[in-house]
C-alpha cells in the first residue's frame, strides 16, 4: 500500500485560513454567550414580577476580536435598582413613610 499526498497551497496559507476560523467561531460563540446572558437576565428580572421596563435595562456589548480575544459585556443601566433586590434591601420613601 502507498500513500502520496501533495500541498496543494502554501503550508503558510492553510494555517492563515484556519486561524481566520478559529477567530470567527471565538467571536460567535462570545457574542451568542452575551446576548444568551443578557436574555435569561431579562427574562428572571420579568418573572420576578420587576416590571419589563427594569428587565429591558440589561444592555450587551460586544467588542472587536484582536486575534482570539473578543469579549462581550453584559450590564444593566439601573445597578442601584437591580443591587437594592438583589440585597434584600428596604426601600423607604424620602419621608419615611
């Protein structure tokens, strides 16, 4: 039995095309992540009975892959809101009533 293979571009070119595909599958997999998370967080403020208003405050961002690095973050622009539940926190009118 003989076996024969043949490059049939540069070794160079091959890897280039594999690391282009191992950048978009980091960069797809790192945004669906983000967007899965900020989709459960909504949906757990909602069913908690929090209002849709303070659930659609949950933001995603994703940013630009630089080689295998990309990163999506995943923040609400109510923290205090969010924090005060989370903690268990008494929430008083200014008056004290």
């Amino acid at each position: 039995m003989k076996f024969a293979a043949t490059i049939t571009r540069s070794l160079q070119a091959g890897m280039q095309a594999e690391l282009r595909d191992i950048e978009r599958a980091v960069t797809t997999g790192t945004r669906d992540a983000g967007r899965g998370l900020k989709t459960e967080l909504r949906r757990q403020v909602a069913s908690a009975g929090l209002g849709q208003r303070l659930a659609n405050s949950w933001r995603d961002k994703h940013y630009l892959n630089q080689r295998v690095d990309a990163a999506s973050l995943v923040y609400t622009k109510a923290p205090q809101i969010i924090r005060a539940f989370d903690e268990s926190a008494v929430i008083r009118s200014r008056r004290g009533r």
